[in-house]
C-alpha cells in the first residue's frame, strides 16, 4: 500500500496493491439523515411507496407516528415499510407530536404542496445547538406561501 497527493491533502489517495481480485459483498447501513426526509416525501402521492430497511432507531417510529397522524396507512415487513397516503386527515398535528423530533419540520413542503396549508409548531428533537427554522419559512414564502 502506497500513499501519493500533495503536501495540503487535496489530491490524496491510496493505492492498494494486492495479489488477485476482491470478491464479496459489503451492506451499506440506510442513512437517518436520508431516510428521514423520504419518509416525508412520501406523503407527496396517493400511491404505495416502499422503503426499505428502514433502520430501528426513535427518529424512524416518530416519523412513522407522524405519518399516521397526517392519515397514512404503514405496512411493516420486517424493516421494509409500504406507506399509502390516499387522503390526509389533517395538516395541524399536535405540538407533543411535533416536540419529539427536529426532522418533524421536513413534513411542511409535502404538506403544503399537497393540501396548499400547513399549521406546524416548532419542532423539538435534540439541542445540539441552534438550528433556526427561519431558512425552511424563507424558502415557502419565496414559493409563494404567507403565514
């Protein structure tokens, strides 16, 4: 193994070198932070979607809660998940709802897009330092939404 690229680390890469081909599989953990956001996307149809391996941490179940509450009906297989949204029940969810988790904020635009309003509390989630939500209200009011 060889090491080769500039002193600033730009460039930088590893050469291996070995004695015959790699063979194999190599599984790849599913992303929270990119699950999440599909999560919320799928209320943007009235068709099934299917998710698969979703991974078993809180932000996935109160996400899934989410969902439920806006009238999604979720199928769980195993760690795949089949989510159908034909009607939403309501664009107002609770603020104990809401207060569970930051990611809570990312059902505004499928919400709006769909139903054209939405009434959500501020999110809650970790505190891991500030996270302002006025850059998502910035970008639906430059969209054309008003509060």
């Amino acid at each position: 193994m060889t090491e080769s690229g500039s002193a600033s680390g730009k460039g930088k890469r590893l050469i291996v070198t070995g004695s015959g081909p790699l063979y194999g599989t190599c599984r790849v953990g599913t992303s929270k932070n990119a699950v999440l956001p599909i999560l919320a996307a799928s209320l943007l149809t009235r068709e099934p979607v299917i998710i698969r391996s979703l991974p078993a941490i809180s932000d996935v179940t109160h996400m899934l809660s989410l969902l439920r509450t806006f009238g999604a009906s979720i199928t769980m297989k195993g760690s795949d998940a089949v989510i159908v949204t034909k009607s939403i029940k309501t664009t107002a969810p609770a603020s104990h709802m809401v207060s569970r988790l930051r990611a809570s904020f990312l059902f505004m635009g499928p919400l709006l897009a769909r139903e054209g309003c939405v009434t959500m509390p501020l999110p809650g989630g970790c505190r891991i330092g500030q996270r302002p939500t006025n850059l998502h209200l910035a970008g639906f009011k430059a969209l054309g939404a008003r509060s």
